[in-house]
C-alpha cells in the first residue's frame, strides 16, 4: 500500500508480465479523499502486445496512513472519453 498519492500506481505485474502498464497520471485533488486519473496500456497475452491506450478515474482514502483505493470507472476507448469531454465542456462554459 501507498503511503503518498504520488506512489499510487495502476501498475500491475502477473507471472512476472506487466499485464497493466501505466503510462502517465494526473492527481485531480489531494488529501484524506484523494483522485487519480491514470493512462494505461492492458498486456494481450494471445497477441504478446499491449492493446490500445485506456484511463481509469480512481478514487483513494487515506486510513491508517495508507491509501485504498475506494471506487473506480475505467474509460474503455478513446472515442468514450472524447464523449466525456465533450459533455464536460458543454456544462462548464
């Protein structure tokens, strides 16, 4: 577990194969409650490649000094999260 939300990771490793590849992130706020949106890349063990650029919006609570996560929504596509974008720029200008 993460003690500081810059630790936190979406990285994952299976059988010794980083199955998860993270690829950047950005820290949308800080504290007790804490949110991470993360770009990564799924392993394709049937193609031996990682498949298309994914994000995932995360959620983490700081207790006990270390930060679990709480809730997350994976972003599957691009074209998804361009939906996303344009609706969020429509309600905010």
């Amino acid at each position: 577990m993460a003690e500081t939300v810059d630790e936190l990771t979406i990285t994952y490793e299976e059988d010794g194969i980083e199955t998860v590849k993270e690829l950047d992130k950005e820290i949308l706020t800080k504290g007790a409650w804490s949110t991470i949106i993360f770009r990564y890349q799924d392993w394709n063990r049937s193609k031996e490649e990682y498949g298309a650029d994914k994000y995932s919006i995360r959620r983490y609570q700081k207790r006990n000094g270390q930060y679990q996560q709480k809730s997350k929504f994976n972003i599957s596509s691009k074209d998804q999260a361009e939906k996303i974008i344009g609706a969020l720029e429509k309600w905010i200008k």
